[in-house]
C-alpha cells in the first residue's frame, strides 16, 4: 500500500496490523481496539489519529506541515510497528 501514496507526507496508506494494534493498545492506550480484525471505522479513526499526531509533532519541532518538510503520518506508523 505505501507505494500508492506516492511519498505524499500525509497520504493515508498505512497499516493497522496486530503489531501496530498493539503498541496503540499498550503504550498509547488506545483501549478502543479490540483483539482481532476492525471495521473500516476504525481504520480511519486510525488514519485521523496519525494524521493528528504528525501534525502535532511537526507543530512542536517547529516544522512546516506540507510538502517533504514536517513529520509524516508513514513517521508515526513506523514508530508504533517497532518490534
């Protein structure tokens, strides 16, 4: 999926997976998100909270929200699959 987004920083190509589902239950106590499998509304509940967290993110470091210059939504998925 990552390659339809075309490196566009907030495109919403992301993954919700068990290991994603898991850090966003553990470490971000998202307690909405059941054990196995999710309707489409959750997944773009989760698009919207990536999509507010690199905002958020880009805002405090100061960084441009727009083209290759603030944190994109791909950053903050990647933090929440770390093994």
């Amino acid at each position: 999926m990552y390659f339809a987004g075309s490196s566009v920083l907030d495109h919403p190509c992301v993954i919700l997976d068990s290991q994603v589902a898991a850090t966003l239950r553990n470490t971000c106590k998202w307690g909405s998100l059941g054990e196995d499998g999710w309707p489409a509304s959750t997944y773009v509940r989760y698009c919207t909270l990536l999509d507010r967290w690199a905002r958020e993110e880009s805002r405090r470091l100061g960084r441009r929200i727009g083209i290759g210059i603030g944190i994109g939504i791909d950053e903050i998925e990647r933090w929440l699959f770390r093994p």
